[in-house]
C-alpha cells in the first residue's frame, strides 16, 4: 500500500527525510515516534503529496505520489489544522456532500458522544473540542490511508481515552492504515500495534508494538553484577541509568533469566524509546 524508496527531502542544507525506505502494508494503527525536527510532519507531508521529495519514489496504492499527483486514498491532517466557522452539524452535513465515501452516521454518533454541541459554530468550540471534532471527520471519510500529526495536543486525560477509543472505533468499522504522530507516548501505545521510529530523518527502527512488550525489558542491580551480565550474555544495552553504585540498564533483545542479585522489569514505550534514541549506549 505504501512504498517508499531511497527518498530524500532536503530544505536547503538539511534533509529532512534522508534516503528512507520503507514499505507498510497491513491495515492497522501506527504509532510514528520522533524527537522534534526528526522528520515527522514532513515524512506525513510527502506521502501524502502536499511537497515534493527530492529524489527516490514514493508510491501508494501502485501509484506515483507528488504534488502533482497526490494520492485520493490518503486523509491528511495537520495538528492545529482548522475548520470553516460553521455549525458542528453543518460541517458533518458539508463532508456528507463532498465526501463520497463519508460516514455521516459515524461522525454524529462521535459528536453525541464527546458531547459536542452540534449546533455550536467552530470558532466557539474549546481548542480540544476543535480537535476532536476535526479527528472526527477525519476517520468519518473511509480513506483508506489516515495520517494524523499530533491529533491529541490539548487533550486531557479523559480526551485522550475518548480519542483511543474513537479510533479503535474507527478501525474496527473501516479496516484501514492509520499513522499517528504524537509526543505522549504511553498513551498511544494503549492502541497502537505498529511502530515506526524516526531519528535525523532516516527510519531507525519498525516493528510491531507486541516486539517491544517482548524484547524491550530493563535490568538492574550493582554496576558490577550488571556489566558483567551484559558481557556474559553479550546483551544489546541501549541505555543505562547510574544512582550510586546500582545501575539499570535497558536492553533490547531477547529476554533472559536473570542471576541473584539482578532483577528484571518491562520497559514501557515511552522509556524505549528514549534510550534508542537518546540513550547512553554500553561503551
């Protein structure tokens, strides 16, 4: 469905998007992870033709992705992207018109329940109200392709679980590729089954979420128990954290039984990917 291949995007001296291939296939949801300027938004950009790369291809659904060709099956939005000032009920009827393939009775089930007042005009929603109810029309259109670029900013806890439960939602009715780029981690992982991490514009790491529950763990205890259970083992450390004489070290691989003396824990998403991003890698 999506296949991208040695594709670059520079602006000016910096690129962007460096060399990235990457081909995503089977429908579900998948969490896009990234440091700020790790090339996120404009990996998002590029699939779905809003901007040219400057070399390698791109292609969706076996066809040639471009500004001037950009791709009918993809539903792009932006984080702070707006609405026209009208009526709650009058956008859905709006999309209802514009949108072939819009599910109408979708969105105002959505707008009933996260209590949006359909009646009320865009502009007199709250900033996560009009969130919410631009990601509602978003995952109404039955595109099969959804990029959404920090959809929960602003968003409380009780949003945020409304969110989750909007797009698993979502999925379930209209089996499809959902990519979500967003900094809160750990909640996005509550749903996510896919995982795609983005560092200095190349692709360092996808898989599935259930790889990183399994193989993702950290153990800890004296710096001298540990190294040497790291050396023993040859374990794959991505990152340590000293306090005194004990260390915890992160390990990404496969799980051990550990000695008397260390322990083993998970490691949640958010620590993960922290250390393989920016973590103090084993000397």
């Amino acid at each position: 469905m999506i296949d991208l291949k040695n594709v670059t995007k520079n602006y000016g001296k910096t690129a962007a998007i460096d060399n990235i291939t990457l081909n995503i296939s089977d429908n579900g949801i998948y969490c896009l992870l990234g440091r700020n300027g790790a090339g996120k938004t404009t990996l998002m950009k590029l699939l779905a033709g809003y901007i040219d790369a400057n070399g390698g291809e791109i292609i969706i659904d076996g066809k040639t992705v471009s500004p001037g060709h950009m791709p009918e099956c993809v539903n792009f939005i932006e984080s702070n992207s707006a609405q026209f000032n009208m009526r709650v009920k009058d956008l859905i009827g709006a999309a209802s018109e514009l949108q072939n393939d819009f599910d109408k009775d979708f969105a105002l089930k959505m707008v009933k329940r996260f209590e949006l007042n359909p009646d009320k005009r865009y502009k007199q929603l709250s900033f996560g109200m009009r969130t919410m109810l631009t990601t509602i029309l978003t995952l109404s259109n039955n595109s099969k392709i959804i990029l959404l670029d920090e959809p929960i900013l602003g968003f409380d806890a009780i949003m945020r679980d409304q969110f989750n439960s909007l797009v698993l939602e979502s999925c379930e009715n209209h089996p499809r590729i959902i990519i979500i780029s967003t900094h809160l981690i750990d909640e996005i992982a509550k749903i996510s089954e896919h995982l795609i991490i983005i560092d200095n514009g190349k692709v360092l790491l996808k898989t599935d979420i259930t790889d990183i529950d399994e193989r993702a763990y950290t153990i800890a205890g004296t710096a001298e128990a540990v190294q040497s259970l790291i050396q023993k083992q040859n374990l794959n450390c991505i990152g340590k954290t000293s306090i005194g004489g004990m260390v915890a070290a992160h390990i990404y691989g496969d799980r051990i039984v550990p000695p008397a003396g260390v322990t083993l824990d998970r490691m949640s998403l958010q620590d993960f990917f922290i250390n393989i991003v920016g973590g103090k890698k084993d000397e």
